[in-house]
C-alpha cells in the first residue's frame, strides 16, 4: 500500500472533514428543531394532529435518503415556478439542498424518538402535575418534554450517528465532503483502498467521538435511572 499521496492529500481530507461537519451540524439543528412540535402531535390523542404528522414520517422513513436528496436537487428544478420563485438562487445551491434533504430525513426520524419518549411519560408524573395546579401547557413543557429528552438520548445518538453515515452521500451532487474527497484522491491517485480507507477512518473516529459524548450526556441526565447497589 501506498499512503504517501494520502499524506500529502490530508488539506483535501481537512476541507472534506469541514464541509462534513457542516452538512452534519445544520442537518440536526434543522431537524431538531422542525422535530419538536411535531412531535407533540405525533404523540396528540386527536387523529386531525397526529396522523398528518405519521404520513409524513412514514414517507421519511420508508423511502431512501439518496432519492430525497435527489428529490430536492433535481427534481425541484424541473418545476418552471419553482425556477422563477424567489427559493431558486437558494436551491442552486448544492449545500443548501443537501442541508434541506438531511434535516428533512433526520426530522422524520427525530420525530418518532421523541414522539416514542412522550408516550412513555408515566402517567403518574402528569397525575402529579395537575394535582399541582398546572395547566397542559405548563405539563408539556416542564414535565413531560424535558424528561422525553432525557430518555431520548441513547436513541438519538444512534440517529446521530446514522445521519453523519448519511451525509457521504453528498458527494453525489457536486459538494466535496469527506467521502467526495476520498473519490477525488481516488481520481488523482488511482489508489481507491488508501483512499477510501483514510475516510473510512475519519468517519469511525467521528462516530467514536459522537458514541463517548452520548455516552457522558447518559452518565449527565439518565443516572437517576441506573439501578443502586
């Protein structure tokens, strides 16, 4: 094996791991964001709130993230009053679209873990907080959503992780992220295992780093949940 132009290569590697981490960072915050009211409905009794909410996950989820992606970034394109909407020089871009796709995928997926989180809220704890006087509002806000959050973090890491997987596939509409780097050393080079292999690297590293953060934010926020010896 021949690792000398990967060594000279890592600039390339750099700029990749950079534009990686942005698609990655945008992606969740968008979706966290979107995810949290909707994923009240999602957990609402009344059917006009919560099924529009399942239809949209169910397509999320049940569909391929490439074809989403390919979705936004050519398939909007076709349409002539989305080309003469104010939203073109936005989705001309390569990055806005892939940021819009992933926060798309990784809110349909958000939505369920949280929406799974506020299900299992004991009853007991929303008993308690109305005998106490609060309103819904007040119950939704300081008792049931921080501790839906609180149990959502292992299963939220797990999504975190899988939508850093999901972003090598932005390569594929002309962004030079981490794996687009590797295909580019790739071409250069004609070393395809040392190639992939360096990112292949950098992203088992990511995740390593994303698994020991969720783990500590666990040690943080689920130890009342640990059984006392």
């Amino acid at each position: 094996m021949n690792f000398a132009p990967i060594l000279e290569s890592l600039p390339l590697y750099l700029s990749g791991l950079l534009v990686t981490l942005k698609l990655l960072l945008i992606a969740l915050v968008a979706g966290f964001v979107a995810a949290l009211p909707l994923s009240t409905l999602r957990a609402s009794h009344s059917p006009w709130a919560r099924l529009p909410v399942w239809a949209f996950t169910y397509v999320v989820r049940g569909t391929p993230l490439l074809v989403q992606l390919f979705l936004v970034y050519y398939g909007l394109a076709q349409f002539e009053s989305v080309r003469e909407s104010v939203l073109w020089p936005w989705l001309q871009s390569a990055t806005f679209c892939a940021c819009v796709a992933f926060g798309i995928n990784t809110c349909g997926y958000t939505t369920e873990i949280l929406a799974g989180a506020i299900t299992a809220t004991p009853v007991g704890e929303v008993e308690a907080a109305r005998a106490m006087g609060l309103s819904r509002t007040q119950v939704l806000r300081r008792i049931v959503l921080p501790g839906a959050l609180r149990r959502a973090i292992p299963a939220y890491g797990n999504e975190v992780v899988l939508m850093l997987h999901g972003t090598s596939l932005a390569s594929v509409v002309t962004l030079l992220d981490l794996t687009g780097a590797a295909r580019e050393v790739n071409s250069r080079h004609y070393l395809p295992f040392e190639a992939f292999l360096t990112a292949g690297a950098i992203y088992l590293c990511l995740t390593l780093a994303i698994v020991a953060l969720v783990h500590l934010a666990e040690r943080r926020w689920l130890a009342h949940l640990r059984a006392r010896t």
